[in-house]
C-alpha cells in the first residue's frame, strides 16, 4: 500500500538514572538471587523490590525501578555463574536436582509413571489399544496411520497460576512432538507388539523442562504397562551463560530462571547408546563448535545419571501386560477367504464382535489380531474364524446347527454358508420314525 512502517522505541532508563538505581541494587541482590527453592526466591525478589520502591520513591519513579531491577537481576545471576559456578538455588554448574519416580501409582490403568526433578512433576499414562485404533494421518507425509501417539498437557496449577483451560497451544503441541521423537524410537514394531500406544503426560508441577521430564515419565509408564522396549530413555535440558573473552559456562538441568535470563535452551534425549531427539532454543548469535561439543558431553553424563535413578524404580519391562489391557492374539488366514470373514458389507464380522465382544483387524495379507480381555472370548472368536476359513474335512467332528429338516434327514450348518446332511438313518442307533423326534430346527448336535 505504501505506508511507512511505525517505528516504535523500546522505553529505556537514562543511563544516569539506572547507574544511580542499580548502586542502590547492589547491596541485598547477591542474597535475593541464591533462594533456595523457586518459591523462596520469588518471595525474596518481590519484598526486595517492593522495599527498594518504596525507599527511593522520592528519587526515581517506580517503573524505572522496575526495569533496572530486572537488568541487575540478570547481571547478578549470570556474574555468579560465570565467577563463582554458583547457580540461583546453590547448585554446581553441571549438578542435577533430587530425583524420584515411581510407577504403577495409578491401579486401573494399562501402566503410569511418576518422574519428579526438583519441581518438576510429571505423570505419564499408557494405554494400549488394537491395532485398528491407530490414528489415521491426513496430510502430506507418506506416512498414512500412526500406531504411537504422545500427547502432553500443562495445566495451569503446575506453575501456581489459576486461569482457564481451554484447548492445547502452540506450546504443548510441540513439547509433546519432542517426547514422541525421543521415545518414538524404542517402540517395538508391530510384528513383536501388535498394539496401538497413546501416553499423556500430564504436568503436575513446573519449574525447567517437562517435556524432558515427559520422556523420561513415558519410559517409566511403558515399562509398568509390560511394553517391550528397545532400550529404556531419559532426557535432560541444558543451559548457558556466555561472558566477555569467550568465557561461558554450560549448565545441566536447567530451572525456569536459568532458561529465561540465559542463552540457550538445550534439550537432549536418548539411551545410554545414542541419542533420540534433540531441540534447541538460542538467543544468541552462533555457537563455537567447542561449546557444542561440551553441552553434548555434559548431557550424556546427565542422562546416564538420570536413566540410573530411573532403573532404580524398575529395570526390566514388565513380563506381561496389565490385566486391563486388551490381549492381542495374533492368527493367519487364506487371504483369499477374507471376504467369508468380512462377509456382505461387514455383516459377518460384526455379528462376531457383538457375539464375543472382541476387536478383529484383517490386514489384506491374511493376518488377523483379535483382542480382549477375556481369553474364553478371544478362543470363542478364533474358533468362529477358523470355522469360516478353514476346509471341511472328511471324518472331521464339527459341532453345528441344525437349519432344517426334510423326511430324509436335518440339514446342519456347520460355518457359516457351509451345511451338509445328516441322514435320517445316521441320526440315532436305532430307526428313527420321524427326523424331528431327535432334532429339532436350531438345535446344536455333534456331526
């Protein structure tokens, strides 16, 4: 259109003004910035702050204070680090906060794991469904279903706010795409564990990296819900301050105000063999390969750490599965008899799964999983299955139906669309007078 642009200036405090404010900073901000919990610090910066307004109101105006407040404050937490490799809560630069986990805490579910590091609190839940349950992709990747799925959710409570829930941001969306990368790759495939997987993750506490905290609970919830995993993964976030002369410190396991007030947001995840995904945040201009190279180092380190405390929880996935959990049974068919399965627009196998209660996916290379939880169901559905697929064979014992009688004997459907003759001499061991004095139309009889 041709319009100029509107040039808007950040609001900046007189140089004279923030070099008076911050002289008056100097003396209490080393104390406020080492708070040993979030809550602790957080409470100590708003007194501090509130005190320093109220004492120099005369001088400056409460918004200049404010602003060069939050100036020292990042200066004074980073001189720390860099000068005394002392962090905001008193930790060593590649120091990891107290962790626990522990799994199954949640009974009627297929599998759940706790993971807790420092503040951060994370749930994770499985549930495992039939393979005909997987999520149908409609997009441009060639990919068309996907049988695991990750979803994460951060409520409000987990970082003390109390606002509306509404439907999953931005943000949510892609830290559940970063837990599904990491742990996507030790999903067993489909052959070894014919299931369709869907963890939630749900933040129950937050103060730095839930998501790694997501990978590592959904780890924990696969092993209590029996699946086989490759290899167990942990993931960690790691940070960085850099200073003047090419000085820089890499921190492992970064809290919230690490992340805010520092220069990365480094997230690595993976097995103690390789690692699974990556995702990086950065607000300054390039990074020297060595720096790199120490952030990745530092992270192995971490995440063995990490993976030790979580096998101390539990080592091995579970031998088998919960027993809410469908069992999936695994048979094979002719391919060409399919169709006798499905039968005329899918009339058959719905009157098999209404009749067992079972789910039954048919793949067109004759392979067919049926699940449920009951066994004597899934025997009961492989049974009608079989009946329909396999050959009738002479001298064979079938138990069928009776479907009609005639003068000369009772015709007995013994699969569906398949019936044969029961003669009336072959009826009993004795003359029969009359077919229906033995049978009767519906009755079910060994033939």
């Amino acid at each position: 259109v041709g319009k100029e642009k509107l040039v808007v200036e950040a609001p900046e405090v007189e140089a004279s003004v923030a070099k008076a404010i911050a002289a008056r900073l100097q003396e209490g901000m080393a104390d406020a910035v080492s708070g040993l919990s979030k809550a602790e610090r957080e409470e100590d910066l708003a007194d501090f702050s509130a005190e320093l307004v109220e004492r120099i109101a005369d001088e400056f105006s409460a918004e200049d204070v404010k602003a060069v407040f939050q100036q020292e404050l990042k200066r004074e937490m980073r001189r720390k680090i860099l000068e005394e490799s002392q962090r905001p809560v008193g930790r060593a630069p590649s120091e990891i906060r107290l962790i626990w986990c522990d799994v199954g805490i949640l009974p009627r579910t297929h599998g759940s794991g706790l993971f807790t590091r420092g503040q951060t609190q994370v749930l994770s839940i499985v549930t495992l469904g039939s393979p005909g349950e997987n999520q149908q992709l409609d997009n441009l990747s060639p990919e068309e279903f996907k049988r695991f799925m990750h979803h994460y959710n951060f409520p409000p409570f987990s970082t003390g706010e109390v606002r509306r829930i509404g439907g999953v941001g931005r943000r949510e969306i892609g830290h559940g795409a970063l837990a599904e990368r990491a742990v996507g790759a030790i999903i067993p495939d489909e052959v070894a564990f014919p299931y369709t997987i869907r963890i939630v993750s749900e933040v129950l506490s937050s103060n730095g990296s839930t998501s790694m905290g997501s990978v590592c609970g959904s780890t924990l919830a696969l092993m209590d819900a029996g699946v086989p995993i490759t290899a167990p993964v942990a993931g960690v976030a790691m940070g960085l301050i850099k200073g003047e002369e090419g000085r820089f410190a890499v921190l492992t396991d970064i809290a919230g105000m690490e992340d805010s007030m520092g220069d990365m947001d480094f997230k690595v995840a993976g097995s103690a063999t390789g690692v699974t995904a990556l995702q990086m945040d950065i607000k300054i201009k390039g990074l020297p390969f060595h720096v790199m190279e120490e952030a990745l180092a530092q992270a192995k380190v971490a995440r063995l750490f990490i993976l030790d405390k979580m096998l101390q929880t539990i080592s091995v996935s579970r031998g088998q599965i919960s027993p809410f959990a469908p069992r999936m049974t695994r048979i094979t068919i002719d391919p060409d008899k399919i169709r006798f399965v499905i039968g005329p627009g899918g009339k058959t196998i719905r009157a098999i799964t209404e009749e067992t209660k079972v789910s039954i996916d048919v793949e067109n290379d004759g392979t067919v999983v049926i699940g449920s939880t009951s066994e004597e169901m899934t025997l009961k559905a492989i049974r009608i299955i079989e009946s329909l697929t396999k050959e009738v064979e002479v001298g064979a014992i079938y138990t069928g139906k009776v479907t009609r009688t005639t003068n000369f004997g009772a015709f007995v459907e013994i699969a569906p669309g398949k019936e044969g003759l029961v003669h009336i001499s072959e009826l009993a061991d004795y003359r029969v007078p009359s077919v229906e004095d033995v049978v009767q139309v519906g009755d079910e009889i060994m033939v």
